[in-house]
C-alpha cells in the first residue's frame, strides 16, 4: 500500500506516496518524471541506473525508496549545480563520449562521484570505479580520456 | 578539476532546440512550392529555408550512436553554405527520397555512403536557385555572387540577402537536377570535427528515448512470453497479478510477426507494478510444449550433421573439386561460432496510441520503412493516418531493424483503448531476440608451390535470415535457393584471390530465431576467412600481415591500409615475451579496415592490450564520429570473441539477466588507435567493418602467445 516517503532530490525536499518496496529506479522515472536514469538490467549489472545517494554512486534499481528516507539523492538531472554543466559533463562533451548516449547518465554520475572522492585517480582506480557500468557501444577508451579530461590532466 | 566552462543555458538553446525527437511528417503528396514571404519555403525533400534564415534539414536515417544526426545534414550544409550554427534537424519519412533500395531503413552501414550524392546534390541545387534569384533581384551576373553562412554576397556592390530573404523568390525558379558540387579541396564543413549534436543531450540526461515517453493517461505493459521458444500460454490464473496494486489488466499478447513468440501481457499504471504483476503471473502459466531444438548439444548435433553432407552450392570458380587434388600443402579446419544477442543498451521500448481515426507511435526504429505497414495491417488505418515520432535509439546493432515491440504497443493500445508503453523486461529481451545465427564450418584450402591458396572449398552451416524476410534470397549456380547474407565475404567479391572456389551453404531448422548482428554474415565468416588466412600464412611460412600484403598487391588501398597498420601497431618491433600480436582485415562494401590486435594470457584468461585500427573509408565526413564508430566496433567484436554466447537450453535461451550474459566492460578494454588513409573517394561505411576484424585479430594475437589455434568462439 502506498506510503509517504521523504528524502531530499537533487536539494530539493520531496514526498512522494508509493509503495515503499518500489525501486528508487521506477519512482525517479515515473513518479518524479525524471527519466535521465535509466533502465539496463534492473539486477544491478549495467550501471545506467546510477545516482548518487549522500554523494556515493548505487544503481536505483536495487534500492527500495523506502531505503532512502532521509538522506540525499542526487540524478543526472541535478548534477550541475547552476547554469553551467558539470566538469564531468563538460569533459564528456569536450571528448565526444557519448554514441547512442543510453548508458552516459549512468558513466557520467559514476565518473563525478569517484572524482569527488578522488579528484586525480590513477588508472587503477578509474577501472575500478568504471567497470561497472557498461556500454554496448563501446565507449570506454573516450570514458577514460573524458575522466582524465575532468580531473585536469591532458586528456591522453 | 579543469576551469572550462560552458554554460547549460547556451548549449541547451544551440543544440536541444534542433533535437530531433519530434517527428514531423511531410505531408502527401508533392509539398506546394509556392510561399509568401513569411512563411517556411520547402525546398524538395531535405531543405526548408525559414524566413529568420535558419535552415532545417531533413533527417531521413535513425540516430543510434553513429552520428548521422550530425554527418547527414553536415553533406546539405557543406553544399548549401549555410550557416551550421543556425541550423535545424528534424526527422522525415513519407517521401521516395528517404528510401534506400525503396525502404526506409538504417542498417547496413550504408547512411553516408548512400546519403552522399543525393544530400551534396539537394544542397547545391537550393544554393543555385538562391543565386539566381539574388542575381535577378539586384540585376547582376550570377557569376558576380558568392554564398557565405546563409547568406548571398555581391562583393562590388556590397548587396547582401539572407536564404531566408530569398527563399520565396528561390522558390519559383526550377531546382537544377545536376547542379556542380563542390570539389573536395574546397569543403569547409565536411572532413572537420563538426561537434556531435546530440552530445549536450546526451550528457545531461534529457535525450529522449522510446523509453522515456510520456503520454497522458498512458498505461505502461510488460510482456510475459514463453521460455521456450514456439510455446503458446494454455491456462494462467490473472487474479495473482490483478492483486498486485497498479495492476490493471492481464491480456493474451499476439505474436507480432509470422514465427514469432505470442505470450501474456500485464498492464498496469507502471513498470514496477505492470513487472511485479509478472512475476506474480508467470509461475501460474501452463505453455504448450516448445517447437525449438531442445539444447546446445542437439543444435551442434544438427550443424555438424549438415556439414557431413553435400550442401547447397551458393558459388563456384575454377574447378576446386580437381584443384585440390594438384595441391601438396593443404589446411583443413572446422571453424565455429555461437547465437548472439544484441543486449541494446536500452531494453525493447515502444508507445502506441490507437484511436479511431489515428495511430501515433514513439519508438526509435532502424526501420521506419517496415513500421507503416505494419501498423496499416494490424490497425486497418490508412499510411496518412499514421505519425511516427521517432526517438534516439538505446543502440541499434540491427534489432531495431525489427518491429515486434511496435506491434506489442499497437496491439495492447487497441485493447486497453488508451496509449500505452510497452517495455520488454531485460529477461524478455534477452530470450526473445533475433540472434546472430550460430554456423559451423569446414574448409580445406590447397596451397600452390609458392603458398599462395590455390583451392578454397568451404561448406556452412547455420541459421538464415531468408526464413523470415524472403525477399533477401537469392539463387545459386545450380538453381538453389541462398541467403546471399549468409555466405558474405565468401562468394564474390573475394578480398583474396584463389582462381578455385567453392562455397556451400546448408541452412539449419534450430527454431531458434535469427536476425541481423552487427556485421551480419562477416561477424562469422570474416572470422572463418581471416583465422584461415592466419594459418595459410604459417603453412607457407610468412608473416601474416605480409602474406596478406602480397595477396592484395593488385589493391593499392588495401596495401595502404595493411601498411599503415603494420607501423601504427609497431608491426615490425617484436613485443615483449608474453605478449602476442595479431591481424585481421576485411574490404566490407568497399571499407578496408585492418585491425591489429596485442594480448596476453594471465592465467588461462586472455587479457586484450591495445588494439590498432587503419581504415580507408574513402573520405572522412568527421573524423571524430568515424573515430567512435571504429573505436566502438572494436570493442563490439572483442566483446563477441571473448564473452557473448546466447546458451539454448529446454527449448529456449537459458539467460535470464545481464548477471548470466557478459558483455566487455570498461576493465577489459584495450587502448585503441584509430587511424584513416587520407583520400578523396566517395565514403564507404563505418559502423560495421571494424566489429568483424577484431574477433580474429584477437584469437591470432593469443596464437602468437601460446601456439593454440582458437577455432571456436567465444574464447572465455
Ligand atoms: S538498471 Fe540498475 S544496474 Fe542495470
Ligand atoms: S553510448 Fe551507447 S550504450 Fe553507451
């Protein structure tokens, strides 16, 4: 049965009435209308869904909403916090990342939460931090330049 | 973190307000060319020039992450002069124009290479009648004028007009049919990094999907289809999932095509609900026995059979059957390949709204030609009464070709009476795609004194396309029916010459559905032919990067590509112990690519290190585009070679999730140099070529390591 659930959407305070098992996922999309999270996998093996929940990167898909009463969930939608784009976002423009763009909400929200963690990751920790979100086309070599990009190396 | 700044305002009003999800038909027939001044003037089928002077382009092919929403009106705009930056792009249909081969479509690596004389063509002829019509308004040689940004100059006089304050004088002078081009030395647009524009909207999460589509008082429905393929639902008890709150209805879901799979639909007022109506619905669902080959065993069982015995002949020359028997060095092997899946990125989406009098679907198709009569067939409605509201596409890889989630969402609108979204769970799309068929193959190829292959004989076996789409069939030297798809690559044009050659086809009845891969035919038998050229070059005792660069000697673009390979990948240099090198290359409707491929094993596990790609596609419209498109194929063909296998099992596919069907992740993927020949030819394709070279390259590259031929995909 439907229950109010409140948490704080990209700094704004919301409720919203659904059931409380529903995945974050599917309240993002059809209840709250914002539709830049998307659907993969629903199993938490593609990362298309990710957003950041108190600034860590989780796939929506495998969180209840219930799950994030109180805290602080962030989308691709408010990731930029004013008029200008994200670094991340603007490192992923300035390196041509996206082709079909399907998974590129779900890469851009898991490159912006590693580079604030870590703001000049080694290769290592890229990989680490990358390979769960996939990308049927192959966008992975440009993911990495656009990361390095951001984090204020060369791009290379 | 980098200072750059862009701002969302600038580059949303720049590029968002061209996006090109809203789909505008042209009306039928013949758009009336007259115009007052204050209105848009058409200009035949690609060009409207606005009076503000923006001028839309027409977008007759799909965007699924090849870039052709920016490479297509880039040919108009070059042509045109006009102004880049204030350009528009909108999707059309409904026009001859739009056809290639006479269907609308977007597969086979053909939008440019097609696109490329009649979009150059329509953009210089606006730009000749915008001449004479400025020539006629200021009384001066149209020689005298020149043509910048949209705009018609006269430089001695300093008269200047926009197309847009033109356009309706334009109008009513006739559109040369042959209008000059421009020679290629002159291009300003074509051949530069043109950003992509649909790159903002792709990375702020509003491009808009199939997926994404909202419509008022739309309904959402998942399909629930059997686990094996051919079963029909007997019984099932709706009350389970009606009890799941949001569940709206549970209704018998038609086939959508001849051969397809009919099932259950659960309708609901969302995803969720409508998915956790279906997993309530599922257990209690009683099917009919399957009509598919039971397992992986059974189906091999079936090729190898196939194999054992005379097949259909797709293709002969010379006289292979005595020419093998005046060889000495002979190599014969038996080459395999499994089913795949396409897993696009974004799972089978469509919207429908049926009406009485009207039909409006939101979907991203490749097949925009196959959608209207479809949807004429199952709605009885008239083509005028359709509208198609073209959506980017989650990936395409070819099964966007097909229309089975189109009819889901007309079929379960017309029912509900209401719009309604069809989303295929990730299970259903993995177990009821189109797969790349799974062959097997026997080849003995004869060596003549010098090593050169002399004989090729070659017999498949495999799943074929022509079950389902008749029209692709073709007719073989003795008078059998074919699948020209299916022996690609293998009958004429050869990239190799061999004076004797046979190649037959047997095609397999699995029941396992089968459609168009990325690469279709060449993801198999570029495998088969490259790996076979790998060992001929080892039985002869050659380099195989050399042994190919004396087969193509007759083909200077394929020699340039194969030496631009051999020193981007640093060919000569051997690489450190441990870590192999190999090659592939393929001329794929006129494309030469040659992909050289470095690996290591790490445990028993390969491990792929960096790849190097050297095309020649003719001349590149933007070499960033075509960068990504090689650079993603790339990976696509790794993926294949090294994870994807679609596993049949009781009747159907065995994998339920992403969890069971691996794909390349960001971990597995080499660094990958992408080089062009420079040239000046007609472009060819790009966005399947480099898929097929990679998978051999990669099987030689783990040769080159440990001396084992790999003849059987996927590798892991
Ligand atoms: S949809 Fe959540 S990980 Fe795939
Ligand atoms: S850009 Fe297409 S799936 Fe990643």
């Amino acid at each position: 049965m439907p229950e109010p659930v409140s948490f704080t959407l990209n700094g704004t305070s919301i409720t919203v009435e659904t059931s409380p098992e529903t995945p974050l996922l599917w309240v993002l999309r059809e209840s709250l209308g914002l539709t830049g999270t998307k659907y993969g996998c629903g199993v938490g093996s593609c990362g298309a869904c990710t957003v950041h929940l108190d600034g860590a990167p989780i796939r929506s898909c495998l969180y209840p909403v219930a799950s994030v009463a109180g805290k602080a969930v962030v989308t691709i939608e408010g990731l930029a916090p004013s008029d200008d784009l994200h670094p991340v976002q603007q490192a992923w423009i300035a390196e041509s990342v996206a082709q079909c763009g399907y998974c590129q909400s779900g890469q851009i929200m898991a490159a912006a939460a590693l580079l604030a963690a870590t703001p000049d990751p080694s290769d290592e920790q890229i990989a680490e931090a990358m390979s769960g979100n996939l990308c049927r086309c192959g966008t992975y070599p440009a993911v990495r330049r656009a990361i390095k990009l951001a984090a204020g190396g060369t791009g290379a | 973190m980098t200072a750059f700044t862009l701002s969302r305002r600038t580059l949303l009003g720049a590029t968002i307000a061209g996006a090109f999800s809203v789909g505008i038909r042209f009306s039928e027939p013949e758009l009336i060319r007259e115009a007052t001044a204050a209105e848009p003037v058409p200009f035949g089928a690609w060009i409207t020039v606005h009076p503000d002077n923006t001028i839309e382009i027409a977008l007759h092919k799909s965007e699924m992450g090849q870039g052709v929403s920016t490479a297509l009106p880039m040919l108009v705009a070059e042509e045109l002069d006009a102004d880049w930056d204030t350009i528009t792009v909108r999707d059309a249909y409904g026009r001859p124009e739009y056809g290639t081969f006479g269907m609308q479509f977007t597969f086979g690596s053909m939008s440019v290479s097609t696109s490329w004389l009649p979009l150059r063509t329509a953009g210089a002829a606006v730009r000749a009648v915008l001449l004479e019509a400025a020539a006629a308004r200021w009384e001066v040689p149209v020689d005298t004028l020149r043509t910048e940004r949209s705009m018609v100059l006269h430089d001695a006089t300093g008269n200047a007009a926009t197309y847009g304050e033109l356009a309706a004088d334009a109008a009513l002078l006739p559109l040369p049919a042959q209008p000059a081009l421009k020679d290629p030395a002159d291009f300003t647009l074509i051949g530069t990094n043109v950003p992509r524009r649909d790159s903002v909207a792709k990375s702020t999460g509003t491009a808009s999907y199939g997926i994404d589509v909202v419509v008022p008082d739309m309904l959402v429905a998942v399909p629930l289809r059997p686990a094996a393929f051919g079963a029909v639902p007997e019984s099932w008890d709706e009350s389970v999932a009606l009890a799941i709150p949001g569940v709206v209805a549970v209704k018998p879901l038609p086939a959508p095509g001849a051969g397809m799979d009919s099932g259950l639909a659960v309708i609901a007022t969302g995803f969720w609900a409508a998915s956790q109506g279906r997993d309530a619905l599922a257990p209690t669902v009683v099917w009919t026995a399957g009509t598919a080959l039971a397992d992986d065993a059974a189906i091999t069982a079936q090729l190898e059979a196939l194999l054992a015995e005379p097949a259909p002949l797709a293709f002969e020359v010379g006289n292979p059957e005595a020419a093998i028997q005046r060889t000495k060095t002979r190599v014969e092997a038996t080459y395999t390949t499994p089913f795949l899946a396409h897993v696009t990125m974004e799972p089978m989406s469509a919207v429908a709204h049926v009406r009485a009098d009207a039909v409006e679907i939101w979907t991203g198709t490749q097949a925009q030609g196959f959608i209207f009569p479809l949807v004429e067939q199952l709605t009885g409605l008239p083509r005028t009464a359709i509208v198609l509201h073209q959506q980017y596409l989650g990936t395409g890889m070819g099964r966007r070709v097909e229309t089975d989630v189109v009819a889901d969402a007309i079929n379960l609108s017309s029912m509900m009476q209401a719009p309604v979204k069809v989303i295929w769970p990730r299970e259903e799309d993995l177990r009821h795609d189109f797969y790349r068929p799974a062959t097997a193959h026997a080849i003995t190829v004869g060596l003549d004194p010098s090593g050169r292959p002399f004989t090729w004989n070659h017999r498949l076996a495999g799943e074929s396309n022509i079950t389902r789409y008749a029209f692709f069939s073709a007719t073989g030297p003795t008078g059998d029916t074919i699948d020209p798809m299916m022996v690609s690559g293998l009958t004429d044009p050869f990239r190799y010459p061999v004076p004797h050659r046979r190649i037959e086809s047997a095609v397999a009845s699995s029941g396992v559905p089968v459609g168009f891969w990325r690469g279709v035919g060449e993801t198999n038998n570029a495998f088969v032919v490259e790996s076979m050229i790998n060992e001929l070059a080892e039985a002869a005792g050659t380099d195989p990067l050399q042994y190919r660069l004396d087969l193509l000697a007759d083909d200077p673009r394929s020699v340039a590509v194969l030496s631009l390979a051999r020193d981007e990948s640093g060919w000569d240099t051997p690489p450190p112990a441990g870590i192999g090198r190999g090659v592939a290359f393929t001329d794929f409707g006129g494309s030469r690519v040659a992909t050289v491929i470095e690996a290591t094993i790490v445990d028993t596990a390969p491990r792929i290190l960096k790849a190097t790609v050297a095309v020649d596609c003719g001349l590149v419209v933007n070499p960033v585009i075509a960068q990504q498109q090689i650079s993603g194929a790339t990976i696509t063909g790794l993926s294949a070679a090294l994870l994807e296998q679609v596993v049949i099992a009781e009747g159907g596919v065995q994998q339920r999730s992403l969890a069971e069907y691996p794909l390349l992740r960001y971990d597995q993927a080499p660094e990958i140099t992408v080089v062009f020949v420079p040239s000046a030819e007609p472009p060819t394709g790009l966005g399947e070529p480099a898929t097929v070279t990679a998978p051999p390259a990669l099987t030689a590259a783990l040769w080159a390591v440990d001396g084992l031929r790999r003849r059987s995909l996927p590798l892991r």
